[in-house]
C-alpha cells in the first residue's frame, strides 16, 4: 500500500495527472457552503475531511451551522482513515463517520465514503430536490484543506471537489505539513 501511495505522489510530480491536484472550486471555509450551491451543480450528497476543515486538529467540536443545515437536506459524512480519534464524534453531532482501511489519497478510501452516502442518499431520495435516481459517484463532492489527500483522490474517482482554507495551520502534525507543502509543489511543477 505504501509502495502504491509512493507511485501517486511520483506521478503527480511527473505532470501527466496534473488535472487530479487542481479543485473545481476553492472556499474560505465549510461556513460559506450552502444547499444551494450543491444543488445548481447536481451535488447531492457531501464528504467531508474532519481535521482542519470542520474543526482544529485533534480538537472535534459541533460542526458550524451551515454544515447542520446542509445535513438535514443532503447526506453528509465524514471521511478518515483515523479510526481511533472519532469515536464520540458521531454519536456527539449527528454526522456519520465513514472509517476507512485505505490511506488518502487512494481511491479504496474515497470508494467507502461513496458506498456509505449511497445508503444514506435512499432516507433523501425525493425530497427537498433531491432527484428520485440512484446517487452516482459525480453527485457526491468531498470537501477538504489538503490537495495531496482530499483534493487528488476524489478526483481521481471522478467526485467534484471543494479545497477549504485549514482552520489552523499549526495545530497540525509535521507529517500535515508536509503532505500540504507537497500539494503546493505538485501544483507548481505541473
């Protein structure tokens, strides 16, 4: 798996996949979302990265407001490959923790979140403009502050993508900022 994840990152440097690391659309933050702007562009259900995009790292606290009302209209999870940090998250805000086995940015990760809203997408079918048709995987946008984790991976399945600005930029690990730091170069050698 580590040799695979090497091979994303080599193949972002060599230019070829240069369309993966750049978003459809850049936020300030998750509090600028609204139904709105998902449903204009036939997204109907949500994936979100947790540290730094909802909340501070490590740090989960109730998600902003907009992300409440966007949960009652559109099908909302959270995507990690944390599995030990979100145990209270869930039960504590109402949103679904999708765990999975597969690291950012490989797409088995971003395949999990998929299979879990499609089964969350059947309780909204038909309701608040929501289409009565089975979800598909360019209705569903992940939303995240890292190119090289959330941004590359959605993309590569074929999700649309919203990069946010990071809540806090130095509440998170060194190996956070590295990742970071290799989006930036990746967009620049492009």
């Amino acid at each position: 798996m580590q040799q695979k994840l090497q091979d994303h990152l080599r193949a972002l440097f060599r230019g070829h996949n240069a369309q993966y690391s750049t978003p459809n659309h850049y936020l300030r933050s998750v509090e600028h979302l609204s139904v709105e702007f998902f449903t204009f562009r036939e997204v109907y259900a949500l994936l979100f990265d947790a540290d730094n995009t909802l909340f501070e790292h490590g740090k989960p606290q109730a998600p902003p407001p907009s992300l409440e009302r966007i949960a009652s209209v559109l099908p909302c999870a959270i995507l990690t490959d944390s599995h030990h940090r979100f145990d209270e998250y869930e039960s504590k805000t109402g949103l679904k923790v999708v765990r999975t086995q597969h690291l950012k940015p490989l797409e088995g990760a971003f395949l999990d979140g998929f299979e879990v809203l499609k089964q969350m997408y059947e309780s909204y079918r038909g309701r608040n403009g929501i289409p009565d048709a089975d979800l598909q995987i360019h209705n569903v946008a992940m939303i995240g502050d890292m190119v090289a984790k959330d941004i590359v991976g959605a993309n590569k399945v074929g999700m649309y993508t919203l990069k946010v600005r990071p809540v806090k930029y130095l509440s998170e690990p060194l190996s956070a900022h590295l990742a970071r730091y290799l989006g930036r170069a990746s967009r620049l050698f492009c």
